[in-house]
C-alpha cells in the first residue's frame, strides 16, 4: 500500500465514522412526581401579586436582599467560600475530563523517529594445523545500523457502533451536571450567609433581653431583700428572687456563647473574619429581602439546578447503556504509518527510503459474560439516576410547600405574639404595682415576670423565622444564582 492510499484511507475511515450514531436508548424525561400546583388549604397563603416563581430564577440576590451590610458579607463569601471554591474546581476538572473523552473519537497523529545499533558476532571460519585439523575459529563482529522517521496512528478504533461517542455524550452530560452542582453550591451559601446572618441578630436581641431582664430581676431581688431586713416579708420570697436572678444570669452566659458561635459560623461562611461593622445588631435594624411569589404552577422547580444536575446525571447514566451494548459487537482498531528508513542518516529523505506499515484488527466477542452483566449494571445504573431525579423533585417539591405553609401563618402568629407580649407586659406591671403595696404575694410577680421574658423571646424567635423563611422560599424555588461578575 503506498502512501497515497493510506493518506486517503484515514479520511475515509473518519467521514464513515463522522456518520455512526449510538446504540444509547432515546432519552425521554420521566414525569415529575409532583401535584401541577402547589398545595392549597388554611396553612397557604393566597396568590400574591409580587415577583412570580418563573421570575425568581432570574432575580438576582443583589435585588432579592435589600440589606447593604448584608450584601457585603455575601460578597465575601462568594470570593473567599472554600466550599464553593471545590465546586467551581470540580467543573474545571469535569470539563477536562470531556475533553478527553471527546478527544477519543479522531485518530491520534503522531510523528516517532528512532534510532538503532545491533551487533553481531559470527564465525566467519577456524584457523587449521599444519596437520589440516581446526584450531581456532576467525571471528567476525558485524555492526548494524537503522535510522527511521515516520508518521502514523497509533491504534485508532474506528467507532461504527458509537461506544466512544456514547462514552463521550455520558462525560458531557456529567459535566453539565457539575456545573448545576455549582449553582446550586452558590444559591446554598447565599442563603446559608442570609440564614446565618439573621440568626446572628436575633441571638444578639435575645441576649440583650436577658440582660434587661438580669437587671430588672437584680433590682426586684434588691427590693425583696430590703423589705425582708425590714420584715415586711417573708425569708421563702427572697429565695423565689434569687432563682429568677440565677436563671437570668444563666441565659445571659447562654446567649453570649450563642452569638460568639453565630459569628464564628458567619466568618467560616464568608472565608474570613467579618467586620465588626458588618454585624447587624438586631432584627429590627435589618431592611427585609425582596418579597416574591410561588406563582401557581409547580413546574418551576423543573430548573432549579439540583434537579437540572439529577437529569444530567440520568442522561449520563441514559448514555452508558449505549456504550455497554456496543461490547456485544465487533471493535475494529487501525494502527498504520508512513516514513523513511536508512542505514544512514544522511539517507533518511533519499529517494527508495520509504516504508510504510498498515495493521488492521478486529475482535469479535464470542462467549464473554461480563459484557450480559455490563449491559445490566448500566440498566439499573438507569433507574437509580431515575429514582434520584425524581426524587429531587419531591424534595424540592417540599421545601417550597413548607416555606408556603410557613408565609401563610407566620404573620398571624407574629400578630398573636405581640399582643401576647403587651398583655403579659401589662400583667407584669400590675402584679408588680400589687406587690408593693402589699396587696398580692410575690408568687404571682415572679410568674409574671416569667411569662414576660418567654413571650418576648417567643416573638424573637418568630420574626428570625418570617426572615429566614423569605430567604428558604427563594433558595427553594431556585433562586440566588448569578454569573461571577455580573
């Protein structure tokens, strides 16, 4: 075969394959387990005329949080995050991993020059007696020498049943689901910032109560104790005093450890310590996010990236089944090349020095059960990716329905709680008022007082829930991802 025949053989070969498609099953979107709509009764609010769900994905956090120092914390972690610094990682490392797969499907073209000396030694004859018998042999060394430069394949499997297509469609499809990862890794640590920042606030304000209320319980304890020295009352009340002082000097060591933990979570979220002007000092300082709406129509978590990543995943699985049933066919592989070989170096490029070499192969799978039970671990890898991404879905699915469920009854529950709050209040001040003229017993005073501080830490509690839920719908219905530096 001359040269001429193997330059058109290789295009040849590569227009054939150009053409080959893949044994991969057509891939068809499993339907989503979920209800169309979201859930419906007293516990969910009713449409809302704010930015709707299949706007969500598209607001920006820059818009969605209103809060300046709030977007500045967030801001550090998306540059200093070492957790989102993995995922983008890992997208570089699964694109490169494509890259390679894809580079599988042209022939490898290289050039190889090689050098090689050999010596022989022979017997070229034996040195006879005068008597004609042999004495010694004549010994001749014989050195030989070949230079070669050549261009050729190495080993090129021509892809006629797509197996390395199909190989190549699942690492793609893989690091489309890697990129989703870090989407998803983004919008986690947006709202884990938010989250973490929120709590932050309201451990601070629950501290700072627990400090009013030690002072005010010192100061009752102080007054008790004056009227007992006076005997006015009696011993059993200065003790029922001094519990409410010790229980408040406890919640006040309590939330200080708290909050020192909140900022200890904050700096590790944002990759390095926050500045202390950074920190909002309690709930009512910081501007609420952006309000939103789940719309009505539940396909929206169809592109949330979690669940954009499962359907990568099962398109990749979907994918491998292909390249498992081509095993049962022919692989057919080329290696060949065309160059020059001398003796000499000087003859490398003479005319008469070309050599070329063709070596076609192909195997033919007779009795092999590995590839019956390759072919079934990709079928079953199939129906777990199935079973994964429908899951995603119902979770997803769930997320946004009990952050719906909490926006439809947070607010009532704020409402009650600070009408609880003032009415304890009033009641604390009256038994108060009472004790000291001498017309109630201190019993009723310190249960006052204890219902005062549970209700105001109640009402702490549920305005940090109406904010983090704000920020949980948002993440839920796939909200928090933007381009870096857009």
């Amino acid at each position: 075969m001359s040269k001429n025949a193997l330059a058109l053989l290789l295009p040849a070969a590569m227009a054939i394959v150009t053409g080959c498609g893949t044994l991969a099953p057509k891939y068809v979107q499993p339907k989503a387990p979920v209800p169309g709509e979201w859930p419906s009764g007293p516990a969910y609010p009713k449409a809302r005329t704010e930015a709707k769900a299949s706007d969500v994905q598209d607001l920006k956090w820059r818009e969605f949080i209103t809060d300046e120092k709030l977007r500045q914390i967030i801001e550090m972690a998306l540059a200093n995050n070492r957790d989102l610094r993995v995922a983008a990682l890992n997208v570089e490392r699964a694109r490169a991993l494509y890259g390679i797969q894809r580079s599988e499907l042209p022939p490898v073209i290289a050039i190889a020059g090689s050098q090689s000396r050999q010596s022989l030694t022979t017997v070229a004859g034996y040195v006879t007696t005068q008597q004609g018998q042999p004495a010694a042999p004549v010994v001749r060394r014989l050195t030989t020498e070949q230079d070669t430069v050549g261009l050729g394949v190495a080993s090129w499997e021509i892809d006629f049943f797509g197996r390395i297509r199909s190989l190549k469609d699942a690492a793609q499809q893989r690091f489309f689901a890697t990129e989703q990862a870090r989407r998803a890794s983004q919008i986690l640590l947006v709202s884990g910032v938010a989250g973490t920042y929120y709590a932050l606030a309201a451990d601070r304000e629950n501290l700072r109560l627990a400090q009013t209320t030690l002072e005010t319980q010192q100061g009752s304890y102080n007054l008790v104790k004056r009227r007992f020295e006076c005997g006015l009352v009696a011993e059993l009340d200065v003790y029922r005093a001094q519990t409410q002082v010790d229980a408040a000097r406890g919640d006040v060591a309590r939330y200080t450890q708290t909050v020192a933990q909140d900022e200890n979570a904050l700096n590790l979220l944002a990759g390095a310590p926050v500045p202390g002007e950074l920190l909002a000092g309690e709930l009512g300082s910081i501007d609420p996010p952006k309000a939103i709406s789940a719309g009505t129509s539940s396909a929206v978590l169809l592109s949330r990236p979690d669940v954009i990543q499962a359907e990568d995943l099962l398109k990749a699985a979907n994918a491998n089944i292909g390249a498992a049933r081509v095993a049962f066919f022919p692989r057919i592989t080329l290696t060949g090349g065309t160059g020059t070989a001398s003796s000499e170096l000087s003859g490398l490029f003479e005319a008469g020095a070309d050599v070329w070499n063709f070596s076609p192969q192909i195997v033919l799978p007779i009795f092999d059960t590995r590839t019956w039970h390759s072919a079934k671990v990709a079928k079953v890898d199939k129906e777990l990716a199935v079973t994964q991404y429908e899951k995603a879905i119902q979770n997803s699915f769930k997320e946004v329905a009990d952050a719906l469920a909490v926006r439809g009854t947070v607010d009532e529950q704020v409402a009650a709680q600070e009408s609880l709050a003032k009415a304890v209040a009033e009641t604390f001040r009256l038994s108060n008022l009472r004790y000291t003229k001498g017309v109630d017993s201190y019993l009723n005073v310190l249960d006052a007082q204890r219902s005062l501080y549970a209700a105001q830490q109640g009402l702490v509690l549920l305005r940090l829930a109406r904010l983090a839920n704000e920020i949980r719908l948002y993440a839920a219905l796939g909200g928090g991802w933007e381009e870096p530096g857009a």
